[in-house]
C-alpha cells in the first residue's frame, strides 16, 4: 500500500523559509511524477509544484521563484523547499504521486505551514 508521510511544517514570520519532506513507501519515487499540492482553509486543494522522473519541474504562478522542489532518489523522498514566505502560503502541505495530471494515491495528514508575524 503506497503511503506518503509529508513533515517539516511549523510557525515562521513573513520573510522566512522552509523546507518540507515527503517520505514514501510502497512505491519507487523515482519511476513517478510527485508533486506538492496545497490546502488552506476554506479553499481546494491545490497544486503547488510537481517533479518528473526525469527532474523536469513546474511551479504554480503564486510560487514561482520563491519555492524550490527536488527529489532524492536514493532516499525515496521528495522536498519543498519555501523560501519569501507569505501569510497566503498558510496552508497545509501534503505530496502525491501525479499521473495524467491527478493525484493517484490516498492523501497523507499533510503538514502545517503558518506563515504569521
């Protein structure tokens, strides 16, 4: 069963920077497209950034230039990286494998970025 475990959120101002994990198991993530996707409240969930398994990556329009994802295969991991961080990245952050352009997999718990002064 393919399980994603994302981690690495927390509290940090205006400014600041993260870096989120996603650890998988059950699958080979380098044979896969992965990708962040974003939930805050109220809103959908939606795509924040994707990795190809040939390490070609593509950025949401909000995140271009601020967020950095990257894959360790050796690992089995995925990172974002989240750098000028704003009070509109608050949300929680949860990896999936992405196929045709949807998410394939069950979600994690996600983690928790709130970007507060």
């Amino acid at each position: 069963q393919v399980r994603h475990v994302e981690s690495g959120g927390g509290l940090v101002q205006p400014g600041g920077s993260l870096k989120l994990s996603c650890a998988a198991s059950g699958i080979l993530l380098s044979m896969w497209t992965m990708a962040w996707y974003r939930q805050a409240p109220g809103k959908q969930r939606e795509l924040v950034a994707s990795i190809s398994s040939g390490g070609s990556t593509n950025y949401g329009d909000s995140v271009k230039g601020r967020f950095t994802i990257s894959r360790d295969n050796a690992k089995n991991m995925v990172y974002l990286e989240l750098n000028s961080l704003k009070v509109e990245d608050t949300a929680v952050y949860y990896c999936n494998r992405r196929r045709l352009q949807v998410p394939i997999d069950p979600w994690g718990q996600g983690t928790q970025v709130t970007v507060s002064s």
